[in-house]
C-alpha cells in the first residue's frame, strides 16, 4: 500500500531532522486511508491553487449557482473547510424545471495549509470562490549572517 511506504519515509526523516514533528504529523494524518476514503477528496467541486506572487496564493473553487448564503467556509486548526449549507427554497423544487444541469450538491472540501500561512479572506463572483492566502516569513526565518567569535 502507498501510504505505508510514504509513512515509512516519513519515519526515516524523523531522526535527522529537528522541529518537524508537527509537520510530520499532519502527512501521516493526510496519507492515512481514512483521509483518502473522505468525500473532501473528490473531484466535486473542482477547484485550483494558483501562486499569485512570492509568497501568495489563491484557492480558487467553482461553485456555478452557489451563492454566499448556500456556502460555509471555515478555518480551524490550519485546516480551510468550505462545505454546502442546505437551504430549502421555493427555486429548490421542481415546478417549472425540464432539465436541471447545474446541480447544488452537498459538499465538503478541506485544505491543510501551513502554519506560516494566513488566510488573508474570501470572495464569491461570478460562480468562483477565492480564498487568499499569504506566507508570512517570520525575521527568525529570514537569512542572515551569523557572527563566529
């Protein structure tokens, strides 16, 4: 089985490396079968992740007769969740309809991002959510030179 064999590496990254145990973590948690059985991995509803700069990036997820109300998008525990909110309304039902091709279906995607990362807000337009995010790089991370006495 593939996870076991990315986990198996994981592992052998662990004695040599200091401060990633976090990290290494949360891959274990994403390789685990559990997460490749979830519904948030499928295809539904299709989205990117473009790099819009140095250190920016957009989430981009189509989402073709959603509208703010019928979205829910959360951030928790370095984890982006958008999912569906089932709302019962009169353009639900079927009076009138002779072909429905644009459906609303119940959803939920999630994204881990890193802990460097700030989502920076969200916008729904023209049928595409966008979700900014930036990396910030704290001055403890930035290069510098290092005196030797």
């Amino acid at each position: 089985m593939t996870s076991n064999k990315n986990l198996s590496i994981l592992n052998q990254l662990r004695p040599v490396t200091i401060g990633f145990d976090p990290m290494f973590d949360r891959f274990e948690a994403l390789l685990n079968d559990e997460f490749f059985m979830n519904s948030s991995n499928s295809n539904y509803p299709p989205y990117n992740i473009n790099k819009t700069g140095e250190y920016t990036y957009d989430i981009e997820v189509a989402l073709a007769g959603f509208s703010k109300a019928d979205i829910d998008v959360e951030y928790k525990d370095s984890v982006i969740t958008i999912k569906s909110i089932h709302q019962t309304k009169a353009e639900d039902t079927d009076d009138g309809v002779l072909y429905r091709g644009i459906s609303k279906r119940h959803f939920t995607k999630s994204f881990t991002i890193s802990d460097d990362v700030e989502v920076k807000g969200a916008e729904l337009k023209d049928g595409l959510l966008r979700i900014s995010l930036e990396r910030i790089i704290p001055e403890s991370k930035k290069a510098r030179t290092i005196e030797v006495k």
